[in-house]
C-alpha cells in the first residue's frame, strides 16, 4: 500500500450515558499518513495519551466497516460494522478487558482531487459489558 504524508485533525468525543450533559472532548492535530488498498481508506499516526504514554493508531475504513486498532499506550482492537454489536479488547493498567461496539455511522469524505478528506465514526461502547458511551470519531486530512 502507498501512503502519503498528512496532517490530521483528530477530535474525540465520549458523551456520558448516566449524566446527559457531561461531555468528554480531546482534539489534536497531528502528523500521519494516509493510504488506500482496494476499497479501503487507512489512517495510520502516533499520538501520544494524556499521563499514559504514545500510542500508534491504524484506522482502516472500508463500506459500513472500520476497524480501530491501537498499539503502544492502552492497546485496542475494536471493528465496528455498521448495525451490528462487535467485541473486542483494551488493555489498561487493570489489565485485558473486552469491549463491545455498535456502529451507528460509518462514513468517509474526499474533495475531487483527494487532497483532503474525513472520517467520521460514531458507536455505542461497553467496556466490561459496562455502557461508557457513544463515541464519536472524527479524522480530517489533509495531504501534504
């Protein structure tokens, strides 16, 4: 797979199920690269978690279907299909936990030329069969 050099702006959202109005909320722009293999789109970039360390990120976003992977700091593996509950694993300092995710929107954006673009992902989580919340992913690009 080629990939080209880009900046990436990155926000996260985690909305609280037990609490309505509290909102937790990190942005970071940072430098990644993007890359497509077949019908997919990649995103692949180091970020570093807040009092935990740097972590690397591929994100592989394909029709109704992404998969989040995370090595380094708090590793993960979660696929997300769109409509449907899919496990999957986050280590923290407690350990190995599963997770489970149901995607509610998968979607990708590209201007004509592919110099820029998005990500957008949204989806219920439970850690520990416990609700953290709807998350909310988005990935603006832009290639260098």
């Amino acid at each position: 797979m080629q990939t080209q050099d880009a900046e990436i702006v990155f926000t996260s959202t985690i909305d609280d199920p037990s609490d309505p109005g509290n909102r937790q909320t990190i942005a970071q722009v940072i430098q990644g690269k993007i890359g497509k293999s077949g019908s997919s789109l990649y995103l692949v970039f180091s970020a570093e978690i807040a009092d935990v360390g740097l972590a690397d990120y591929t994100i592989r976003v394909g029709n109704e279907e992404a998969l989040i992977l995370r090595k380094g700091a708090l590793p993960m593996r979660q696929q997300l299909v769109i409509g449907q509950s899919i496990k999957g694993s986050y280590e923290s300092q407690f350990g190995r936990m599963e997770t489970q995710a149901t995607a509610k929107r998968i979607e990708t954006t590209c201007d004509p030329a592919g110099r820029c673009g998005s990500v957008h992902l949204v989806y219920e989580l439970l850690i520990q069969e416990q609700s953290v919340g709807k998350a909310t992913m988005e990935y603006r690009y832009l290639i260098k």
